[in-house]
C-alpha cells in the first residue's frame, strides 16, 4: 500500500533488532492507509536470521507448523483481527509462549486500529506505526508520481496527507499533471471527500443517528482528538448510555474516533448541508457556555461570508484573558478571516491566525497562512507584520540568512516599535549566521537595512585590559561577555526603560567591546524580565544574562520563560526555553543537568518542527556525552547538528558540535586527533569557528597540543584567551587560564600555576574542570617522581571525574595512579555494595534502568533522544557486561540491587 521509504525500512531494521536480543512478538497497528501489510513485507526482506513464514487468516494449524522450525524464524500474521475468536486465543497462546520461553522466534501481528482491539490479544506489546516523516512523504511522491511535482505543490500534498501514505498516494492519484506542475489551481480542501472515501473504502459504517458526524465536527473545529462526550451526545439526541459505533470510543468523559483519519473521512463524505447542521446542533447544545467554542461552531455552520459572525469570532479568539490555547484561536481566526468579505481586514485576521499557529508549534501552517497575509492589496503594517513573523519561523526553521533578510524588509515596513523589535531578530540571524558585521548593522542606533556603516568595527577594536574582541550572544547560547561585578541577582523593582532598545544597545556594545557600556542596558533587561511573565521577555531576559555571565540569573529566568510558554501552551516558546536553559547548565558546570533538560528539548523543537533549534540541543547533547565519554552518541548528536547546520548556515552549532567530538577525542587519550579538530576552529582564519563560541574550545586545545607535544602551536591563543577571562563572562574562565598557563610554563613556575587554578576553582561549581586540572597537576607531579603527591592529585581527580560521570576520564587517571605504582581506590559505588550496575557506563545505566521499567528500545530511544540502533548497541554491551542472556533477567537484576541499595 505504500512506496519503499526509508524511515518505515530504518524502523523495521530497529525492531528487528531489538527482538533479536531474546526473541519477541509485536503487535502492529496503526491508521487505516499506514502500511501494515507493507512493513510485514520489509520485515520479511530485512530478517536474515532464518526462514520466514506468512501465516494465513485462522491458520492455527499453519502456525503450528512453523514453531517447529529449527532456528531463528521470523512469522508474519497481517490482520490477525480479522481471525476468529478461537483462532486468536490460540494465537496470543503462542505468543505468550514465544515471550516466556525467549525462543529464537519472532512474532509480527498486524490489527486495524480503527475497530475495538481483540480482547485475545490486548496483552501482547504494540508498536504503532506513526505517520511518515516529511522527507519520507516526499521520497513516496517521487517514486510514485507520474509527472513533475513542483516544490509548493508536494509540500501542500505532504501537509493534507498528515503522514498517511495511502492517502498521500490517493491525492497524486486524484491530481492532474497540470495540477501537479503547479499550472493549475488545487482543489480546495485537497483531501477532499471523495479522496478520503478511496482510502476509507467499505471501513466507513451507516451513521442514521449522525452521532458519527456530530462527533466528527466536534473534533473539525477544535483541532482536537476528542470532545466532550455530553455535548455531543445531547446536539446528536443521543441517549447517555446508547451503544457507540465501533468507529468511537468513550472515557473520562469525551469521545473520540479510534482513527483520525476515520474521522476526517466521516466529515469529508457528508455534504455540506450535512455538515453545518451538525456545526449549529453542537452550537445549540452549548446554549449558555461561555468561551469560544459555541462562535466557532456557529461560524462553522454559516457559508457565505458573514461580517458579524466573523467580527465576533476574532474578538474571542483576540481576548488576551481567554484561557484558549493557541491552536483553537488560530482555527477561529482563520475561520474568521474565511468569513470575511473586506481584503485587509481579512488579510489582518490570517497575519493574527499565523501568529497563533507559530506559537502552538505549527511552522508549516504558520507559512501558508502567511502567504495569504502578505498581498499586495494588504496594508503596510500587515506585509511588515508576516515579515516579521516569517522571519521568526524562518530562525527556528530555516536558512537564518533568509530569516535576517526577512527581518530586516519588516523593519522597512512596521512601524518603530515593532521595527525594533525586527531589528533585533535580524540581530539574532546574524549572530546564529557568525556574521559580526551583518549583526553591528541590524543594531546600529538608526536602522539602514542595505548598508554597512560598522563594516569593520568588531575587526579593529584594539584589545584593552579586561576586554576582548568577541561578543556574547543575543539569542543566548553561550559566548558572553561583561564585567562580573555586574553579575547579581535583581533585588529592586525592574527600573523605567524601552527592553528592546535596552538589548540592542547592550549588545552592541558587547559586539564593540565596551563593557562599560553594557552593563546597565542588559542588567535593566535582566531585571525587567524577572518581573514580568511575559516568555519572550524572559527568554530576552535569559539572553542578557548570558551576555553578563550571570547564570543564576539566566537559569531563573529560561526556567520561568519555560513554565511561562506551557502554563500559555505556547509550543515554539517549550524548546527556545529549554535551550537557554541547557547552555546555562552548561556554562555553570553542570551538564548531566544540561543533559535532560537538552534531550527534553529536543524533543520539544522536533514536535514543533524546529529544526535549527533541535541543532542546538544535538550540539548541547554531543557536548554532554563527550564528558561522559560515550564515544558513539557524541558523533551521533554532533552529525545531527552538523547537518541542519550545514544547511541552515548555523555557524553557532556547528562550531559546538566540532568542540564536542575534539573534546571527546582527548577524554579517549587521543590529544593528536583532538588538536587537529580544534585547530581550525581556534587558530586565525576563514575556518575559525563561530565568534562568540570558539573562545570556549581554547583550553581543549591547549590542553590537547601540550599532550600531543606541540605548545608552542598554543602559545599565543593563551593571551587571548587571558582577554577573554578578564570579562568575567565565563565562570570557569580563571581557573582554565591558569591550567592553560601552567601546561605551557617552565617547571619553575607550573607548580605554582597548577595551585592557583585549584584555589580558582574553590570559586565554582562543578567537578569536571576541576578535575581536569587535578589530572593534569598530577601528571605534571608524577613525570618529576614526586609521586606522593601525584597519588592525591589522581586520586582526586578520579574521584572528581566519577562524581560527574565522566568514566573515560576517570580511567586516565587510573591509569596514571597505575603508572605511578599505585592501585586506585574501589570506587564508592562497589565499595558499598551497589553490586553489578557499577560497571555500567551512565548511559548504559539509564538505557538499563528504562528497559528494566518495561520500556521498549524505540521507547528508550526516543526518552534519549538517540536512535533505536544506539540503544540496541548499548544494550547488547549490557548484556555482555553483566553476563544476561535477556531482559527478564536484566529486570531481576535491577529489582535486586534497588532493594539491595534500599536496604543499604
């Protein structure tokens, strides 16, 4: 039923993997049109570990037959739903026996979703097959397609598809060539009902009492999966205890259609008629509710444009005090602006309905509303306004050259208020960009987009005590810069002043390198931010703090920013907030703590389709693992961020993810290799990494060309790197200084150095930099044979490195004990009996400790943020570590050592 995708294969691969550990069995499900019987088909292609058997429907006897294959085998029953009530007993009873014997067999059912599932076999693991991935639609469209496609004609088929690839394929069935090549117009919706009928086919039941539509509307104007159950019971004349369709399922209150795209093919077949009378019976069965849901209803039951119905509509869904999340008030202001007869009013009501798909996480939407909003027959402000909005989604999505451009035409077209505050996302595009000049330009006093009055003013600052020639970021990763005298928490009440002018000006003069003068703008746009529950504002606010070095602060107000965006259910807002929160971790030292809030980032900007955004949390994770020392996720998440980095020109993630592998090279003792990736990305030149953040990777490199026998390639970058630490930006900077000092010193003078940055780092958090120095001391101490002393420095610095995590490194510094003669000390976990999991890595423990709670691999790969084969692999070493032979087993063991752990 579907083309060869490669995600659907990839999938298959990982499934096939995980059950290959002890055998298995899965029941797959999913939408009608998902490809169920094609993914058995994949299976079968991809097993290869001995024969495979299709077993027919109610082939009891059949299957029977095949179990008493020698081997690994692999059995695929499609549509085991579809058997008889005996025949799937016995079916679930031969599960059960493949899951408890852990026989080399493999087990793949396959049951509609869109029917109540078989009692026999609700027991048995599930894996849904979720909708396809854009890249994997797009793929289906060529291979299928029997004319060109144009580009905005495959994106808009993508998006009525919704993942579901019979119905992606019924769409290029139901085009014409001109239709396809983007000659003619698309038929408007383009899943029409007769499309969605050829995929429903004879799925689709009787309704005589309409509850199946009245349902289906509920769910059309909301946006939602589910509807109050009273309510549309009571417009459907529907008895409270009534029997359902099997098409719907009741709980907790609300009704729902087992299948989505049922419900999309129950409303598509009716007619219209049809269709608005449901939309006025549910709008007379809220009689007397208050919100915006009766409007909405109502307006979805009128056809031709209707001024009032409209005006009222876009008052509700515009009322700031309304507790309507932003997905419900872009469907009402998008229904109101189809209501709508006058060209700019229309066009203003699509610009507000963009801004609220943008905030609810829905980019591609937020576009295509966009278009409509930016005609020319539109005002100024409103062409301005969709400027200003496509280059947010465009910094989150996109080219951030393309984004700049955008801002910067919004700036030409808004008024001065919203012209600031385009400016500044102008400024962010550069900054993301790596384009100091282009970033001086967006933030010069008066704005002239095409011109470049500070073309070379952050090249020819000359160097000044206690400044340096880099700025800090106005999106806030991780560069920052100002004096730390100003780095305190805000007691007073925020002080009169213009936040956006405030930023602007702070970060110019961060850029030009007068902290003098940014201190007070960035700490009054700090302070104005606490105080407020505005997200934006606190996100702005946590990006000041960056650029101060105040992390505290930062930390305060990317975790108020967070709770802001989900208390409002402000999708675009989650990832953004987690990710200043993440670099905030990570610049105060703690970065298990950068770790989850990063994976649980990523996740967010993946639901919200933030692609340049889920960069940052790859490089914050591939950062994270390279301390931790597992080699295999560093490159994974570092890959990932390279690509959209590659592609969007995000200069930013692309040099944090390169210091993340180089960092991960000198944990695994490799400083050649590690000195050769940091070289480019420190050392003068076209290469350089980005401006703000290349400065953080100088103490890997001169640690890494200290180890590999080449100082004097470090030498110079030392006094840079003095500069940079002299801002009072970066926490660890004065203690890393030293470090760097006493590695290029003369043996008169390190002693004394290597002491210094110790007491340095009494000062900060964080156990990795300290232990890192207390490695290098006692290297230093144990090649000059006084080898007492190198005992305690390893010894702590082992120590160190096990309290943070960061295994690799704590076996350098055993290894050092060693060459020194002396054995380490057991590490506190073994010594106090935690037993078998102290010898796993941290991430082979967490991998353990899901796996043992029941999740599955792809349930674990997608709490990690990881691939399902990363997890597989990982796996597989635990096993081998602990001497398991599956996961009952490993279930055991975790249970036994948390009450041995317990006890203890």
């Amino acid at each position: 039923m579907t083309g060869h995708t490669t995600a659907r294969q990839r999938l298959t691969a990982e499934l096939l993997d995980a059950l290959r550990t002890d055998g298995g069995v899965r029941v797959v499900t999913g939408e009608p049109g998902c490809g169920r019987t094609t993914f058995l088909d994949h299976a079968a292609r991809l097993f290869r570990g001995g024969p495979v058997r299709h077993v027919r429907a109610d082939g009891v006897r059949e299957l029977d037959e095949a179990l008493r294959t020698a081997g690994p085998l692999l059995v695929c029953v499609d549509d085991a739903d579809l058997w008889d009530a005996p025949s799937r007993a016995a079916l679930a009873r031969t599960a059960g026996c493949i899951r408890e014997t852990a026989v080399r067999t493999t087990l793949l059912l396959t049951v509609a979703n869109h029917r109540p599932p078989p009692p026999e076999l609700a027991d048995l693991p599930v894996l849904r097959l979720g909708p396809l991935t854009s890249g994997d639609a797009a793929l289906l469209i060529r291979e299928r397609a029997d004319s060109a496609v144009d580009p905005a004609v495959r994106e808009e088929l993508i998006s009525a598809a919704e993942g579901n690839p019979a119905l992606l394929l019924a769409l290029l069935r139901s085009l014409s060539p001109d239709q396809l090549g983007g000659r003619r117009a698309l038929p408007q919706p383009p899943a029409g009902g007769e499309v969605l009928a050829d995929v429903a086919g004879d799925r689709l039941p009787d309704d005589p009492g309409g509850l199946l539509l009245t349902t289906a509307a509920a769910v059309r104007a909301t946006g939602e999966e589910e509807a109050d159950a009273a309510l549309v019971l009571r417009a459907a004349h529907a008895a409270a205890d009534a029997p359902l369709p099997d098409l719907l399922t009741r709980g907790e209150g609300r009704l729902r259609f087992r299948s989505a795209l049922m419900a999309r093919a129950v409303y598509a077949t009716a007619s219209a008629e049809d269709r608005r009378a449901a939309h006025l019976a549910v709008a007379e069965a809220a009689t007397g509710q208050e919100g915006i849901l009766p409007l909405l209803h109502r307006a979805w039951a009128v056809s031709a444009p209707a001024p009032t119905v409209a005006a009222s509509l876009a008052a509700a869904a515009a009322d700031p005090s309304s507790p309507v999340p932003p997905a419900l008030r872009r469907r009402a202001l998008t229904r109101a602006a189809d209501l709508t007869p006058d060209e700019a009013e229309r066009a203003r009501r699509h610009l507000a309905a963009a801004e609220q798909a943008l905030l609810a996480g829905h980019a591609a939407d937020a576009l295509r509303l966009l278009d409509r909003a930016r005609g020319r027959s539109a005002p100024a402000a409103v062409r301005g306004g969709a400027e200003l909005l496509r280059g947010a989604v465009l910094l989150a999505d996109g080219p951030v050259e393309d984004a700049r451009e955008s801002f910067l035409l919004a700036a030409d077209l808004l008024p001065p208020p919203a012209a600031a505050r385009a400016t500044l996302g102008a400024a962010d595009a550069a900054w993301s960009a790596g384009d100091p000049t282009a970033c001086l330009s967006a933030l010069a006093p008066t704005h002239t987009p095409r011109t470049l009055p500070l073309a070379e003013a952050c090249v020819r600052v000359p160097k000044q005590p206690g400044s340096q020639r880099l700025g800090g970021p106005p999106a806030a990763r991780v560069g920052a810069t100002a004096p730390r005298t100003a780095c305190t928490q805000p007691t007073n009440p925020p002080p009169d002043g213009d936040p956006s002018r405030d930023h602007r000006d702070g970060m110019r003069a961060v850029l030009l390198a007068r902290f003098d003068l940014a201190a007070t703008p960035l700490r009054r746009v700090v302070e104005n931010g606490l105080h407020g529950t505005d997200p934006d504002r606190l996100l702005r606010s946590a990006a000041a703090a960056l650029m101060l070095g105040d992390v505290t602060s930062a930390r305060r107000a990317g975790a108020r920013a967070l709770a802001a965006a989900r208390t409002s259910g402000s999708a675009a807002l989650e990832p953004r907030a987690l990710e200043y929160l993440a670099y905030a971790e990570l610049r105060a030292g703690r970065h298990q703590l950068a770790r989850t809030h990063a994976e649980e980032g990523l996740r967010a900007a993946e639901r919200a389709g933030q692609r340049n955004t889920a960069a940052h949390h790859h490089a914050v994770l591939a950062l994270a693992a390279s301390i931790e020392g597992e080699a295999d996720f560093v490159a994974e998440h570092a890959e990932e961020a390279l690509r959209t980095a590659r592609r969007h020109g995000l200069a930013q993630a692309a040099t944090l993810a390169h210091w993340a592998a180089a960092r991960a090279d000198l944990g695994a003792g490799r400083p050649r290799e590690a000195a050769q990736r940091l070289g480019p990305l420190v050392r003068p030149g076209a290469r350089r990494g980005h401006f703000a953040v290349w400065m953080l990777a100088v103490p890997c490199f001169v640690e890494a060309a200290a180890s590999a026998g080449r100082p004097q390639h470090a030498a110079a970058l030392v006094e840079d790197f003095a500069l940079w630490a002299a801002c009072g930006a970066d926490p660890q900077a004065p203690s890393q200084l030293l470090r760097c000092r006493a590695l290029l010193a003369g043996p008169d003078t390190a002693d004394e150095l290597y002491l210094s940055a110790l007491d340095r780092h009494d000062d900060t958090v964080g156990d990795f930099e300290r232990a890192r120095t207390e490695l290098l001391y006692g290297k230093w101490l144990r090649r000059r044979r006084r080898l007492r002393e190198a005992r305690t420095r390893l010894e702590e610095a082992r120590l160190g490195f096990e309290r943070c995590g960061a295994p690799l490194w704590a076996q350098q510094a055993a290894a050092e004990l060693r060459a020194g003669g002396a054995a380490p000390n057991p590490a506190p976990a073994a010594s106090s009996g935690a037993g078998d999991l102290a010898r796993l890595t941290p991430q082979q423990l967490r991998i353990a400790r899901y796996v043992a709670a029941g999740a599955t691999n792809r349930e674990v790969a997608l709490s990690l943020s990881v691939s399902t084969r990363t997890v597989d692999y990982h796996l597989r070493n635990v096993f081998a570590t602990l001497g398991l032979r599956s996961r009952v087993e490993l279930v055991r063991l975790v249970e036994q050592e948390e009450k041995t752990g317990a006890r203890l």
